[in-house]
C-alpha cells in the first residue's frame, strides 16, 4: 500500500500536532485541520492504513496515535527534500536569518582566542536556545599528514625536533645524542626526513620506508626513531577527541525521557562521553561529508539515547580538519528548528575557523 496525497497529509497533521504537545494524538483533533477537509470516520480509516504501514502506533486502547520511528523518518525526509528544494527564500526570512547570523558571528568572534573556551559556549548557546542537550567536538584531522620537519641544535648534545603536521599541528621534541652533529649532518638529517615523509601520512610510513631511511641515516638512526615516534604522538595526539556537552538537564522536561532509570542513563552517557566518542567516530566515517544528519530512536547506535532524536552536523577547519556538533532530544523534537540552528551555527563556526 502507497502512501497517497491523503495519507500524507494526515501523517504529517498527526506528527506536527504530536510534536506541539506530547499528547496521542485522534481523528477528531486531525478533523479540525481545515485544509483537510475529511470527517473524522474518513479520517480513521486513514489512520488504521497507516497503522498496518508502520507509520503510527496507537499506545493505549482509547487514545489517539503518536508517530513511530518509521513516521518520523517520513518527515524528517520529507521536511528536509523541501528545504532543499526550497529555491526562493521570501525576503522577511532572509533578514531573520541574516540576524541570526550577524548575531552568531558577533558572539564566536568575541570568543575566537580560545578554540575550546568557542567550543564550550557554543554547546551552551545551542542548549539554551534548543532546550535540547548538546554535544561539540573538538577538531580532528583523518589521514593526517606531515608538512615538514626542523631538526636544529639547541646545545652540543641536544637537537630540537619540530614537527608539523596539516592543519598546523605542531609538536616538539628534544633529542638527546651522544655527539655533536656538525651543520652538514644535520641539514643531510633533514633533507632525508623532509623529502622521505613529506606529505605521508602515518600509514604510508611504513616499515619497509623506515627501514630504508634509518639505513641511510647510519650512525644517526636513533635521531630518526626519535623524530618518527614524536610524528606518531603528535598524530596520536590530534586523535584524541574532546567533546563538550550541555543540557543534560533538559531532557527532564520531557516525560517520556524523565524516567528515572532512562535519564539517568542518558545523563551518564552525556558526562562519561565514550559512548558519544563511539557516535561521532562512527557518524564521521559513514557521513563524512559537510549535511545534516538525523538518527531516529533505533537508528542511534547509543543504547541510551534508543528514545531520542540526534541530529548531527560537521564544521570545518582548514587543511581537512573537521568537528561535530550535535543536538540530543525527544523524537518529538522540533526538527525544523534543530536544523536551522545547527545550519547556522556551522556556517559561523566555518566561517571563524577559516579567517583564523
């Protein structure tokens, strides 16, 4: 059975209607909506088709129906086909958005000094105006690889490494040696690390490479161990995911999270991150890309959020490093409304990132 124009229209009246007020939703509540034009008996057989599709669910014997996984992906889907469809945007909600924006970019641009002090605020922002929890994480480069390598003398014994990686990660190292190098052989060291690894990434170095190199190197192939562990700590390093969280609390403003056993689990999952580090790991190879993504109940791989929406987005640095931001609520969240503030969110944070 196809879902028609009708059904259509009385499951996205269903949904809306449950969204705004948590409440089942029945035929005589849909009868009211004018451009329907249907009677409430035509209107149950309708429901009772989408019941039998999966679309809706009736909770108890005499209530009315609340949309189901299925029901909501229907909308989400078809709630973001229109945006994106959307060509002609009507010239008062090009200047709200315009605003919000302005607003936006005031607020990161004061904030910019501190990549993490940005980040925290930005999690409080989109809770407090979302009355969702929040997540962002911290930036991160996949395949990262090396730009150059400086090796100088600090003193007769000691050489300072430097290394940088894409997206200007920078890391330092001082290697102690048992004699002094002279100038020639430490420029040779560096021509060798420079043109052997520049533009590598820690995959590409492999051990028939390395072997090569610290055959080359000869008397000095501790210098090039120390040099290739202190690239491995630096990439190991820019692995090492951060995420800032907020309004863990908010979730008790909706009834069907407020359960005592399932908040608690949804805020420890909010404050311990391993799981969200396993999300975001997972959400950032499947959809790497720069969209929007909704996972809907069980569509979330988190145990503990099997009863929320996530909806997520990736901001971006140069050089390729990137980071997410995500937004944690009811299914009945307002969908709409998450997607425009994460929207405008990753266009500042894009934004501030590259002018930085």
């Amino acid at each position: 059975m196809e879902l028609d124009d009708r059904k259509v229209k009385i499951l996205k009246a269903i949904i809306k209607n449950y969204l705004e007020t948590g409440e089942p939703v029945g035929s005589r509540t849909i009868s009211k909506y004018v451009d329907l034009k249907l009677s409430p008996a035509t209107i149950r057989n309708e429901m009772a088709d989408l019941e039998e599709l999966g679309y809706i669910v009736q909770p108890h014997t005499s209530a009315g129906r609340i949309p189901t996984d299925k029901g909501y992906r229907f909308y989400v889907d078809d709630m973001m086909a229109t945006k994106e469809a959307e060509l002609v945007v009507k010239e008062n909600e090009l200047t709200d958005r315009e605003k919000e924006l302005d607003s936006m970019k005031e607020f990161l641009n004061e904030k910019v000094d501190r990549v993490e002090e940005l980040l925290q605020n930005v999690a409080k922002v989109l809770a407090k105006d979302t009355n969702y929890a929040t997540m962002v994480t911290t930036p991160q480069v996949k395949g990262n690889r090396l730009k150059f390598v400086q090796l100088s003398q600090l003193e007769p014994n000691k050489i300072l490494a430097v290394i940088v990686m894409e997206g200007n990660l920078i890391r330092n190292k001082v290697i102690t040696i048992s004699d002094e190098l002279s100038q020639e052989n430490l420029l040779k060291l560096n021509i060798l690390l420079n043109t052997t690894l520049t533009g590598l990434t820690l995959q590409e170095m492999n051990l028939g490479l390395v072997a090569k190199m610290e055959n080359q190197a000869g008397e000095y192939t501790k210098i090039i161990k120390e040099v290739l562990d202190a690239i491995v700590e630096t990439i190991s390093s820019a692995d090492n995911l951060k995420i800032y969280t907020s309004g863990a609390t908010n979730i008790f403003k909706y009834p069907e999270l407020s359960d005592s056993s399932k908040a608690s689990e949804l805020i420890y999952t909010l404050e311990e991150k391993q799981s969200l580090t396993d999300f975001v790991m997972e959400d950032e190879e499947q959809h790497g890309n720069h969209g929007i993504q909704v996972y809907i109940g069980n569509e979330t791989p988190v145990e503990a959020m099997k009863d929320c929406s996530v909806v997520t987005a990736t901001y971006e640095l140069q050089d390729g490093m990137k980071g997410t931001i995500g937004i944690i609520g009811p299914k009945r969240m307002d969908y709409e409304k998450v997607v425009e503030k994460l929207k405008t969110i990753q266009t500042q944070l894009d934004d501030v990132f590259k002018k930085t």
